[in-house]
C-alpha cells in the first residue's frame, strides 16, 4: 500500500514537471519570435522560414489577376516587362537581382543600364526565357506573354494596383515574393509618413475652399480622369477637388464644353518633354476656355507624367508636387 502510493505520488510530480516543461518552452516559442518581430529583427515570412527549413516553397502569392503563384526557391534573377514594376523593384533594393527590363523602364537611372527584352506593350518572350529568370513581374496588359511563361514553369507575378492601398499591396506582394520585407516596411514607413505631412497640411482646408482641378490625359479626344483613376486619389490627397471624380471611370472621354462649365481652377496635364509650352499655347487657343479660371489666372501646369502615371512608390510624389501646386503659400 504504501508502495503504491509512493509511485502514485511520485507519478504526480513527473507529469506536473512535464506539464510546467511544456508551458515553458511554448512560452519562450511565441515570445521570442514576436519580440523580433516588434522590433524589427527579422525579415523572414512564415513561408520563407519553411523554405529554408525544406518544407515548401519559397513563396505562394495569389497575384492581381487572382492566380495562385507559387515561387520555389528565393528569387535571384528577376526580369520586369513593366516600368512601374522596374520602379517597385529597384525601390525594393532589387536591382543587383534585375537580369532584364523595357525599353520604357528608364527610373531609376540604373534601369536604363539594364537589358532590354522589348517594348512594354511587346515584350520578347523568347528574350525574357534567355535570361533564364526565376520570377517574371509582369503587368494586366501581358495576358498572352504569362501564360507562355506559365507554360515554361517560370513564375510570373501579375501587378496592376488600381488605388493608393492597392500600391503598398504590390509592393509588398513583390517583397514577399523575392524576401525583401525589411526593406518594403522601411519604404512603406517613410511613404506613408510623406502622405500623412502633406495630409496634416490639407486637412485644415475647408471643403468649399479647395482648388477644382482638371487633368487632361489626352487631347484629341478629349480624355480626364474619373474616380477610379489613381491620378484622381492622387488629386484628392493633394487636397484639391476633381471635376471629374463624379465619373466612375478611370479615363472617361469628356467634352470642351463640359470642361467650361466646370470652371477648375488649376489644369494639369502630363508633362511629355519638350511639349510643356506648346500645351500650355493649345489650351489658352481652345475657343470658349478663355473663361476658365485656371486660364484666366495662369493656373496651367505641366505635372511628372510618369510619377503621376505609374502605379509605383513614386506615387507619393506626385501628392507632394500637386499639393505644392495647388497651395504655393502652404507648401
């Protein structure tokens, strides 16, 4: 009898020693890593830690175009068809690991040194295949070119943000996708801190006081940005008014007349080099428009067309330089 209780109690305490053993390793388990993480220490992903330790892939990414892209190893040779992606990726610190590039990726200036696998609308495949790339970032207009990629087992990384978020989801997509998510939280920090100055300045604004505001894409015919466009967040950061943000469309056709009638105060255009003068001539001969206001007080401006265009991290330039248009005194 005595024996037996003896083992009984004995019993107890091995299993409680296992029970408090348990709890205080699974304790050090979440502890740790979440402590690295809050201070910023690591830049691994959950999927990254499992591709080193052999147990997956390197990265699995549902892109833009809602394909499931799976990324076997970490990305060291990288080919971009897209010179907003370019942007991304040199942004990012990935230029050592970029093989090849547009001929239109020409920011920043190191894109330039870079081959050329075509056009942005016609990127050689067969060019891109040569350079034996272990992840393609691609665009929405490059359809035919992914599938044939697809086809090759090469991953190909579809980005087409349509909104200011949509913008930070590419480039973190991209950091995810090649282990780069140290340097995309440094870059988002100081993005979103140069949108929140600009932000911290604007908001005392009243509504009714805000410049309207009128971006003419093309002229012949006649196209604007509606309220899908990012050039239109971009006005609406910057603290000014779209005239045609009440369009659910990204580049809606418009007329002269409705122009007129509108009556913005500040005309932007994109800036094509050496067109500028020329833009502004056009716009003071257009009949009728001698009453617009942005004409009448020599509120015309030649905007950073490719900042303003491209969906990527210089995005937050194009706030800037616009609110700097729009209230010279406060900025």
């Amino acid at each position: 009898m005595f024996m037996c209780r003896r083992n009984y109690l004995l019993l107890q305490i091995l299993v409680l020693a296992f029970v408090l053993a348990l709890a205080f390793s699974a304790g050090c388990a979440v502890e740790g890593p979440a402590e690295e993480r809050e201070a910023g220490d690591t830049e691994e992903t959950a999927e990254e830690e499992a591709a080193e330790a052999g147990d997956g892939p390197f990265a699995s990414l549902v892109d833009h175009k809602g394909r499931e892209v799976v990324i076997p190893e970490k990305p060291e040779r990288i080919v971009s068809i897209s010179p907003s992606n370019t942007e991304v990726a040199f942004a990012l610190d990935l230029g050592e690991r970029i093989v090849a590039v547009t001929d239109y990726c020409n920011y920043p200036a190191e894109a330039e040194n870079k081959p050329s696998i075509g056009g942005f609308s016609t990127p050689n495949v067969e060019e891109i295949v040569d350079r034996e790339p272990d992840l393609v970032l691609a665009g929405s207009i490059h359809e035919e070119e992914v599938s044939k990629l697809e086809e090759l087992g090469i991953p190909a990384l579809v980005l087409s943000p349509e909104t200011m978020e949509e913008i930070f989801e590419s480039l973190r997509m991209v950091a995810l996708a090649t282990g780069s998510t140290a340097a995309y939280e440094s870059l988002s920090r100081e993005m979103r801190g140069r949108l929140a100055a600009v932000q911290e300045v604007v908001k005392h604004i009243e509504k009714r006081e805000r410049v309207r505001v009128y971006y003419e894409v093309y002229s012949d015919p006649l196209m604007s940005v509606g309220s899908t466009a990012v050039i239109h967040e971009v006005i609406s950061l910057a603290g000014g008014v779209n005239i045609f943000g009440d369009i659910d469309e990204s580049y809606p056709s418009i007329s002269a007349e409705m122009v007129v009638e509108r009556e913005p105060q500040v005309i932007l255009f994109p800036d094509y080099h050496g067109t500028a003068e020329f833009m502004v001539e056009q716009l003071q001969e257009r009949s009728g428009w001698e009453s617009i206001p942005a004409l009448a007080n020599d509120r015309v401006y030649a905007a950073s067309d490719d900042a303003f265009a491209r969906p990527g991290p210089r995005v937050v330039e194009a706030v800037e330089e616009a609110a700097r248009i729009f209230y010279p005194a406060l900025f």
